[in-house]
C-alpha cells in the first residue's frame, strides 16, 4: 500500500471520528496518532487531506445531497459519508488526477464498507468530477 493511499485511509478515519464524536480537528489528530503509526510524510499528508475536508464539510455534503439521487444525506452511512467528503474535497483540490481520487475512493469503500457503496462512491464522485468541469 503506498504512502499516499494510506494517508488516505488515515484521513478518511479521522474524518469518521469526526463526525462519531465532534471535537477540535487538532486535538482529534493528537488522539489518533496517539494509536495510528505512520511517517511523518504520510501523517502530514493525512493530516492535510483531513483538515481540508474537514473545514469543507458544509461544500461536500452539498454536493452529495445534489447528486445523490433518491437519497437523503442521512440515509448514506456515516463511513460512505467520510469517504465522499474526502474524494470531494480532493477532486475540488485538483492537485491529484480525478481518475486517481476517484480509484482511491472506491478501495477505501470496499475495504471499509460494502461493495454496493463502491459502486455508489463510484458513480457519485464521477458526477461530482463532471459537474466539475469547467466547459
């Protein structure tokens, strides 16, 4: 697993604890890697993706409200929520090629929620990606 994939699942965790149980973004970070052992590379990189998307919470769940068809924010699992939060605040970023985002989304979905969410993220973050670009 490479470094950046693995922030990514760092991240994509902290933004799950986040919302389990809110609290300072800073002092959430002091907590998980208190148990989560990385380098410093992938923890900057995880801590970057997961402040970013955490201050753009409000932005992303827009986002998924607007294109998740047939389904309440509520309704989508707490975990898909932190996964699509993540892959949308990336995709809004740029700094990463939306196929890469997209792809990294997917594994995380299948590793810690179910393969019907994969497909779900899937779809859902290339609307996002499309509605993204600029014509």
């Amino acid at each position: 697993m490479s470094l950046r994939t693995k922030a990514r699942e760092y991240a994509m965790q902290m933004l799950f604890q986040s919302e389990m149980s809110p609290q300072d973004a800073k002092k959430l970070e002091e907590k998980f890697w208190k148990s989560a052992k990385a380098s410093d590379t992938t923890r900057e990189f995880a801590n970057a993706l997961f402040e970013g998307a955490a201050k753009e919470v409000a932005t992303a769940d827009e986002a998924i409200a607007k294109h998740a068809v047939d389904w309440k924010l509520e309704r989508i699992a707490a975990i898909d929520r932190a996964i699509l939060r993540l892959g949308i605040y990336e995709l809004r970023q740029g700094e990463t090629p939306a196929r890469v985002v997209i792809n990294e989304s997917v594994e995380l979905a299948k590793r810690f929620s179910s393969q019907e969410s994969s497909a779900f993220v899937n779809g859902l973050l290339d609307t996002v990606r499309k509605s993204l670009i600029k014509i």
